[in-house]
C-alpha cells in the first residue's frame, strides 16, 4: 500500500504560484519623519531644533516625490508647523525686545 501524500509528484499535477509583492518603503520621507519628531521635542534647543527642524523638512520634502508618501506627508506637515511656530516665537521676542 503506498500513499500519494509522501511523492508530491504523484498528486494532481497543478503548479501553484505565489506571488509576493516587494515591500516598498521610503527611507528618505521616514528619515525626514522621524527628524520632525525629534525636533518636536527638541525644538527648545537652540541650534540643535532648528537644524532639526530643517533637515526634517528638507528630508520630508524629498521623501513626498517616492513611494508610499504616507509618513514623508506627516513628517512635512509636523516641520512647517514647526518653523511656523519657531518664526512667530522668535518674532514674538525680537517685537517685544524692540520695546524696551
């Protein structure tokens, strides 16, 4: 008695494909996120959160011109608040230091 589940070629003959998608990713928009992040928290530091805020923009910039955009999109928007409120911060206190 021999039994057809221990010699695969016995079986129905079917080829089975299987079809793997290629992970993409976008180390440049994540690397852009990431740095946008740090600068979230670090922002307060003098030179260190604005070269931060910078390079996360820059990164983030590129990274919106590959594929996925997801975080590249995140880490953009998180960078331009960022500077924007890194600008009127520093508006605010050169306005205010013209006062006195």
């Amino acid at each position: 008695m021999t039994t057809d589940t221990q010699n695969p070629q016995s079986q129905s003959g079917q080829t089975v494909i299987i079809q793997q998608s290629d992970k993409k990713s976008n180390g440049v928009g994540t690397s852009g996120f990431v740095l946008a992040l740090i600068a979230l928290f670090l922002g307060w530091v003098p030179f260190l959160g604005w070269i931060l805020w910078l390079l996360g923009l820059i990164l983030s910039f590129v990274g919106v011109f590959k594929e996925p955009k997801g975080l590249a999109i995140a880490g953009l928007v998180i960078s331009l608040i960022g500077i924007i409120l890194l600008i009127t911060v520093f508006g605010a206190i050169l306005g205010g230091a013209a006062f006195l």
